[in-house]
C-alpha cells in the first residue's frame, strides 16, 4: 500500500515477559482499537523473540492522541507491570519508501 509522504511511524521494540497472561487478547484489541483513530494509516508486526510493531499515522498530533487514548493508556500500563521486560519507542518521519515485490 503506498501512503502519502510525508507520514508518522512509531516503531515499538520489545522483549516479552514469560507467558500470555491475557497479551495476546489485549494486542488484537489495541490494534483494532488503533484502526478507528482519526490519523491512522496502517500496522504491521512481527515476533521472533525481538517484538517489533510498527503504526503508521498522519500526523504527530494524531500519534499523541493515540498515546493519550484511554483504553491504550490502560494497555501501556499493563505492559510495563506484567508484559514487558524492556521495550523502546521510536517516532519517526517518512519522506520515502520504495519496495520489492516478485
């Protein structure tokens, strides 16, 4: 999907702690929540150990409210109590993307 530059991505680095503990129901839920922000673009993830997931928006002020929303607030205070063990935000802008596809 080509998005209109330039656009926000905000990469979550992560480790995760030992077990579920109700993760993964509350991951499906934020994603899903994320998807009905007003500036939001897209989400891709991946875990191999290493969790990186990454959400695309149109805006930096569209990023703060997705951080200030209520639900997701929640959802970041359960990660630092129970579900992380380090993690790390970077905010990004895109001004180009190219890609491969066979």
């Amino acid at each position: 999907m080509e998005l209109k530059k330039p656009y926000y991505a905000v990469i979550f680095t992560n480790l995760r702690t030992s077990g579920d503990d109700g993760y993964a129901k509350m991951a499906e839920e934020m994603e899903e929540l994320a998807r009905k922000q007003p500036g939001f673009l897209d989400f891709e993830s991946a875990r191999d150990g290493l969790g990186i997931s990454i959400s695309y928006w149109e805006s930096l002020e569209a990023i703060a409210n997705w951080k200030a929303q209520i639900d997701h607030k929640e959802a970041q205070k359960k990660g630092i109590q129970k579900w992380y063990s380090w993690y790390k935000v970077r905010v990004c802008r895109v001004e180009r993307e190219y890609e491969f596809n066979k």
